[in-house]
C-alpha cells in the first residue's frame, strides 16, 4: 500500500478552540443545572417517580426527533452567514428564556398546573436546545480537517465545558442553605435566571467569533423552500439511512448510547444516596458531600482525565485511548460500591479518579472519532454532511437520555425508594446502590464489545483525507 500524501496540518487558532468551548460550557452547563433542579420536583415540590418520569422523557424524545431535521436544515442552509452560526444565536436565546420560565414554580399553583407548565416550558427549552447544539457541534467538526487537531479542539472544548459540572453540584449547597433560600423551589426559581442569562451568553459566543463562509450562492445545497419541502425531507431520511448505514458511525453512536445513558439512567441516584445511605435521610448533615461528589469528580476529569485521554489517544490512537479510558472506569463504579461506607463519606473520593474516566473521556474521543467518519462519507457520497452526522450522533445521546430518565424513575419505583421520605423502606437504598454500580457497568461492557473492532485508525483516516485532497485539486479520480 502506498502511503498517503502528506498534507499541512490545518493548525486552529487556540482563541477559536476557547470560542467553540465556551459554548460547550452553555451546552453543558443547561443539562448540568436541569439535573439537579429536577431533584427539587420530587424532593420539595411533591411530584410522584411516575412524573419526574415523564418529564425526563417526553421533552427528550421530542428533542431527538428534532435533530435529524436540525442537522438536515443547517446542512443545507444558504445565507451569507454561512450554514450554522445563526442557528447558534437564535438557539441560544430560545434556551436562556425557557429555562428562565420553566422553573418559574409555585407550590399554591398546585401539582398538575405545575407539572403541565413546566412540561410545555420543557418542550421550548429543548426545541432551543435542538437549534443550538446541532449547529454548534458541526461547527466544532469543520473547524479542522487533521487527525490529531480534531482530538486538541474537542479535548479544549471539553475542558471547559467541564467546568459546568464543577460549579452545578454547589447549586445543591445553596438551593439547601435556609441562610440562602427559604426553600428549595425559591431558589430554583433564582437560580434559573443566572444560570438561564449566563449560558445563553456564553452561547452566543460561538456564533459570534467562530469564522464562516457564504453559502448563499452554493448550489450543492438541498433548497429549503417550502414549496420542496417533500423533497428535503424525503433526502433527510436518505441522508439519515446513508450516514447510519455507515459501519464505524454506527459503532460510535451505540457505544455512546449505552455508556452516556447507562451513566444517565443512574446520575440523580448519587444525591438520595450519599443522603439516605451515608447520611440516614438526613439532608443537613449530608451537608456538602453531595455537591463534592459531583464537583470533584468533575475537577478530576478537567485536570486530569481529559489532557490524559488526549495524550492517550496521539499516542496509542483513539480507539485503544477509548478501549483504556473505559476499562478504567470500570474500576471506579465497583469502588463506588465497596467505598460507599456510612459515616466514612470520604471513602468515595478515592473511586472518583476512576470513574471520571467513563463521561470524561467519551466525549473527547467520540467527537474527534465522528469528524473523521465525515470524512469517510464524503469520500463516499461527495457531500459535507456535519449536521446529519452530529444530529445523528446526538439523536442516539438524546433518546437514550429520555429512556434513561423513564428508567431512572421505574428504579426508584421498582426499588420502593420514596423521595423526600425521612425513612426509606427496607432494601430500597440497597436497590437504588445495586442499580447505581450495576447499570453503568453492563453498559460500558456492552460498549466495549461494540468498539472492539472499530478500524477508522490515523492511517485509514490519513488516507482518505489525502484523497479528498486531490479531488479537491483536480487530481483524484471523479
């Protein structure tokens, strides 16, 4: 096999790589926030498991059948703004204002006003959701074509979304203070505007300062009108069958299904543990430890787990970096349960370094890994399809996130827990720990048997973006 020719690395601007990441920080700091308000709804404001159930779900499913369509849409858009960065700023604001309003609750309004209410509000917040992420991760997929910088701007932009679940768990702290807040639900509805304002500047940021050219004049692209909207939807599912059909694509959306929903269907457990398990039930002496189980696991995976999974991944590529990254997680959700001894809560602290690797690493080498299959599909097909592949891409997180919060509702059921409950019935805690250590385990299994014979290597992707670079040039074959 002849080698591939060589070609210039296409080196980012490190300001760009900040720029892309501070929008990974509203785009992580929105779902960080969701999950620990949601505990005020079953905890403070007495919505049944079936509920909170529900609300996890439905708003979810709906956002995974908008991404197809996203990605279809800003694929395809003409503007001389380009195909994403006005997606970006209007999605933003679509999130900071709903998410202000959803958690706009009040007890005397009554349980099924507030459960409606903050339903609807839900679908508006994820439908701005839908119309900034998916633009905003193509955009992070064309911002380099070479191997190795791909993995540097996902690594940068995860580390600083990181930072988001470094500060939410310490929403716990003062949503629970009573020197802050009377209750819970009024702090939420506080904190709902920084958070709602704060990320949706951060936001807007990629929209503002990541560079892009006119497509008003490309041809290529699928006309948006309505008077073809059969048409477009009709290449929509094309698109969607051929970006599927893809055998590495594919690999890469189950594995990410079941590690990043395995790890979702059990998140929330943490709180209701750490209080009913290390604490009795008591939510004042659990004091902070909640907040530093969520927060120092996130400081481990922003100066340890990321920079070491990218170092991992230039040096023993990115499959193998993935295949070890997640072994070593293994290790930490069964420490997790051996290390979760009542009136020892420091003991858990030692499984952290371990299980940051599950979420801390799949990102970085996942989203790297998705922009060289684009590669592969254009050599394919002829087409840049970033927004099918990370709509695509993120259809599988979201809807395995909306079976997760369904599950994690039926656990908390199947297992008798009862939240707010000052005593929990015998073996419920015990259920919700087995459930807590189990789940995400089976689920990085399966995801590693997935995985083990993933072959989109350096060389592979060095080769077809060669390739592509000919064709580009003139020089490949038609």
């Amino acid at each position: 096999m002849t080698e591939p020719a060589a070609s210039p690395p296409h080196k980012v601007p490190f300001g760009q790589k900040v720029a892309f990441g501070l929008g990974m920080l509203a785009n992580q700091m929105f779902p960080a926030a969701l999950g620990i308000f949601m505990v005020v709804l079953v905890q403070d404001m007495g919505f049944p498991t079936w509920m909170w159930g529900i609300l996890f779900f439905l708003p979810r499913a709906y956002d995974a059948i908008l991404d197809p369509i996203m990605g279809f849409v800003s694929d395809n858009t003409r503007s001389k703004w380009g195909r994403r960065r006005q997606y970006v700023f209007v999605g933003a604001v679509l999130m900071g204002v709903a998410f202000v309003a959803m958690w706009q609750l009040h007890r005397t309004d009554g349980l099924s006003y507030n459960f409606v209410y903050f339903l609807l509000w839900s679908l508006v917040f994820f439908t701005g959701l839908t119309v900034f992420s998916i633009p905003y991760v193509a955009m992070g997929y064309e911002m380099s074509d070479d191997f190795h910088e791909r993995t540097s701007i996902m690594a940068v932009a995860q580390w600083i979304g990181q930072w988001a679940w470094v500060i939410a768990p310490w929403f716990w702290v003062v949503m629970y203070d009573p020197k802050w807040f009377a209750n819970a639900d009024s702090a939420a509805r506080t904190l709902s505007v920084w958070v709602g304002v704060a990320c949706m500047l951060l936001a807007m940021v990629p929209a503002i300062f990541l560079p892009s050219r006119s497509t008003r004049d490309d041809t290529h692209l699928a006309p948006l009108t309505l008077a073809n909207i059969g048409m477009g939807f009709r290449e929509l599912l094309i698109g969607f069958k051929e970006a599927f059909g893809c055998a590495p694509f594919r690999k890469l959306c189950f594995a990410t299904f079941l590690i990043f929903n395995a790890f979702n269907t059990v998140a929330a457990f943490s709180f209701f543990i750490v209080v009913y398990h290390l604490f009795q039930g008591d939510t004042a002496a659990a004091g902070i430890w909640p907040t530093l189980f969520g927060s120092i696991g996130a400081l481990v995976t922003t100066f340890a787990v990321i920079p070491t999974v990218a170092r991992m991944s230039k040096k023993m590529g990115k499959k193998n970096a993935f295949m070890l990254s997640q072994g070593i997680s293994l290790i930490g959700y069964a420490l997790l349960w051996l290390l979760m001894v009542p009136g020892k809560p420091w003991l858990f602290m030692f499984a952290l370094p371990f299980f940051s690797f599950g979420i801390g690493g799949l990102f970085t080498l996942m989203m790297s890994m998705t922009a060289d299959v684009c590669d592969l599909d254009e050599l394919a097909t002829g087409k840049r399809r970033e927004g099918i592949f990370g709509a695509i891409y993120w259809w599988m997180v979201k809807l395995g996130f909306a079976v997760a919060g369904l599950a994690s509702g039926a656990i908390m059921s199947f297992v008798a827990f009862n939240p707010g409950a000052a005593v929990q019935p015998a073996g419920a805690v015990e259920g919700l720990r087995l459930f807590y250590s189990g789940v995400p385990m089976v689920g990085t299994l399966l995801a590693l048997w997935i995985m083990r014979n993933y072959d989109l290597d350096e060389q592979r992707a060095m080769e077809v973006n060669a390739e592509l670079q000919r064709r580009k040039l003139g020089t490949g074959a038609p």
